[in-house]
C-alpha cells in the first residue's frame, strides 16, 4: 500500500482562538467533499514545518508560522496509508482564501463533530474536544 506523510495545522481564528481553520476538500478529489485541516503532503526533501508554510501559501494564501507539534496518527484508507501530523500555527500575513478547497471556516471542535470529515481527523476531533490534545 502507497504511504504518505501529511501535515495539518491547528489554526485559530484570529478573533476567536476557540475557532479553528477547517477546509471542504473539492468535489473531484479523493475523499470528496469531506473536511479536514488545512495542510498537504510532505513533499521529498521537506520539513514538516516547511511543508506546512508552502501548503499556507499555495491552498490558502496566507503566510504561516508553525509551532510544535500536537498530535501525530496513521489511518489506513483502502487507497493509501497516510502519517498524519498536527502542528500549532498561526496566520501571520494574509487573508485565508480556498485556492485548493470548495470552502473554509472557522469551528469549534463541536461544531466541528457535525461536520463529514475525513477518517483519519475524527480521533483527532473527539481528543480536542475532550481536551487531551493542546491547542497550542
């Protein structure tokens, strides 16, 4: 089975650090329509962090920093295997604009539970809302 390492980030709303940056993949792509963090493959020769920044400047269009990580998994789709890794970030240039997604907006954990997210978010989802997972 294929295996990719992926990165998200946690990304509080800048008004509201209970709210986090969540984004609706496009209709075409694998595992359509579901939500997830925003984030992307680790591409060869990158950081995890550096990963995340180009992710922010090319799906996003806002330039990130990224803190420590948060949370790491792996889930088993029937197509891939994916290494999920959860890093802190924050905006510090930009606007969000969903440049690589159908939509974004900002949640809290329990809005968050009512979403169609993809597989391999939902222990990630139940651990911040009870509070096991830092947000910071």
């Amino acid at each position: 089975m294929r295996r990719i390492r992926v990165v998200a980030g946690l990304i509080p709303s800048p008004g509201d650090p209970s709210r986090f940056l969540v984004q609706q993949r496009l209709p075409g792509a694998s595992r359509a329509n579901l939500w997830e963090f925003p984030g992307g493959k680790v591409e060869p020769g990158e950081s995890e962090a550096q990963a995340l920044v180009r992710e922010g400047e090319e799906e996003l269009a806002v330039r990130l920093s990224v803190g420590r990580r948060l949370w790491r998994t792996e889930h088993a789709y029937p197509d891939v295997l994916v290494e999920l890794q959860l890093f802190a970030a924050e905006i510090v240039d930009g606007e969000p604009r969903a440049l690589g997604a159908q939509a974004l907006r900002f949640a809290t954990p329990a809005e968050m539970q009512a979403l169609p997210f993809c597989e391999a978010d939902l222990p990630l989802i139940d651990a911040l809302v009870g509070g096991t997972v830092p947000t910071r």
